[in-house]
C-alpha cells in the first residue's frame, strides 16, 4: 500500500473514534492483564510539577481520564491529534482544564519552538505517520535537552498474526503495519536519541463472548478480506479455534523512553 493510500485509510478509520473505542472495548473486557495497558504506561512516565508536556495521537484522550493529579502537575499540557474528530472527543472525555490545550496538529510539523517541552507522548500511532524521519526530527526539535519521549507501540507476532492465521482460508494475510514496533523501535528511535529504553507488557486476551470480537474484527482496516463472510461463519471459525469457550488470543505490547 502507497503511503498516500496508507493515510487515507488511516484517516478514514479515525474521522470518528466509533472504530477505535470498539477495540479498547476488547481489550478492557477481555485482557488477562487486569493493571491496564494504558495504566501501565502512565505508570512509567517520569513526570514532575511543573512540566510541559505535549501529546500526539491523543485519540479518544482516554489515558488522561481521572487523572486529575498528573494533569494538575503540568504546567501546561497539550493534547493533540491530526484528526478533528478525535480532539473533539478527547476534549469531551477529559473536559477543560486551565493549563490544558487542545489542537488539531500534525508531528511531521509541530507549531511550536525548539526545546519547548520536558515530555513529549506518542502512543500507538508512530507506525502511522508517513514521514517517521521527519516526525521523530521534530519531537527532538521540540523536546528540551533533558527532556523524554514516550511512545509505546504493538509487535509483530500479537493479534493480527493470530487472526490472520486462524482466517487465512479467506484470504487474510499478516499486512500489519510494521514502520513502528517492539521489534524494529529500538534502531528507528536510536537514529534521532542518544538513550532509548524498551519495556515490554505481558498481556492476552480470553474472549468469551464471539460477538464482540466479531465486532473487534469489523474495526480492523486489515481485516478488510473478511467483508464478504457472513459475520455468522466468522464468528463458527472463532469457535472453532475456543477451548472451553474461550478464544485465547496473545498480545504484544509495549512501549519505548527515548531521551
């Protein structure tokens, strides 16, 4: 795929953040990891009073929800994503703060001057970005000397290859986007920061209920092969591969602190 049709896709899967809550919902129902994935990653940001901090790819802005604390540390946060849609729901989900910006913004040009922030966040979206290069040239430029960026992402061998196993009678193939992941991270980040630091999340999911992970599969631009199967013969071939009723799927996630 072009990286122009790449992003269109991209921006067509997140006009609305319909898409994206249907695949935290599978993960908040059915994770065997009960911390949270995202309370994982809260947790290992090194935030002090009096930072500030911009994020980018906010989404549905669910990581800052009842997080009244660490929002109040920040001298000023900016909260932001390249689509309209999700600024408007996050804005929604974390409400108005008095130190809390929200903008619509791209990394490859971020609108702000050199050395302006002590933490800059990318979580799950680097793998998006058509120019990495570029975008990770301008989080140093923006982020102060001793200042860290947090970007956590997913691996290779999680649930797209399971699916695409499992489905590879329909056509399916493992097209997962592979720009930005655990495997490969740690050499892209080490290009542009002289520290990166990688820490992996043990995680996977057991799935009793086969409707919503039909529903999960629906979500997914990668699964767009399985548009002419009846969700009822996905949802036997999800059965199938159950043992006592329970679809064991692993997961692979983690995140990287580059400084």
């Amino acid at each position: 795929m072009s990286k122009i049709n790449e992003t269109s896709v991209v921006k067509n899967q997140y006009v609305t953040a319909n898409n994206l809550n249907t695949r935290i919902s599978i993960h908040d129902k059915y994770s065997t990891n009960k911390m949270g994935f995202g309370n994982w990653i809260v947790s290992n940001y090194r935030m002090h009073k009096g930072m500030k901090v911009l994020e980018l790819g906010c989404g549905t802005g669910d990581m800052w929800k009842n997080r009244e604390s660490l929002i109040s540390d920040c001298a000023s946060l900016v909260i932001s994503d390249f689509s309209e849609g999700m600024v408007a729901a996050a804005k929604e989900n974390i409400g108005d703060y008095a130190n809390v910006t929200y903008k619509v913004l791209d990394i490859q040009a971020i609108p702000y001057e050199d050395e302006t922030f002590d933490a800059v966040i990318a979580n799950m979206m680097l793998y998006h970005v058509p120019d990495l290069d570029k975008g990770l040239a301008e989080v140093r430029r923006v982020l102060k000397k001793d200042g860290s960026f947090y970007c956590a992402t997913y691996g290779e061998h999680g649930i797209i290859e399971y699916l695409s196993k499992i489905f590879a009678a329909y056509g399916v193939e493992d097209h997962i986007n592979k720009n930005f992941t655990l495997q490969n991270g740690y050499s892209i980040l080490s290009r542009v920061f002289a520290k990166v630091e990688k820490l992996e999340y043990i995680d996977s999911l057991k799935v009793t209920n086969m409707d919503d992970m039909v529903e999960y599969i629906d979500s997914l631009s990668s699964m767009t092969s399985l548009n002419h199967v009846p969700p009822t013969r996905i949802k036997e071939i999800l059965i199938e591969n159950a043992t006592d009723g329970i679809l064991n799927v692993p997961k692979e996630y983690g995140m990287f602190i580059a400084s």
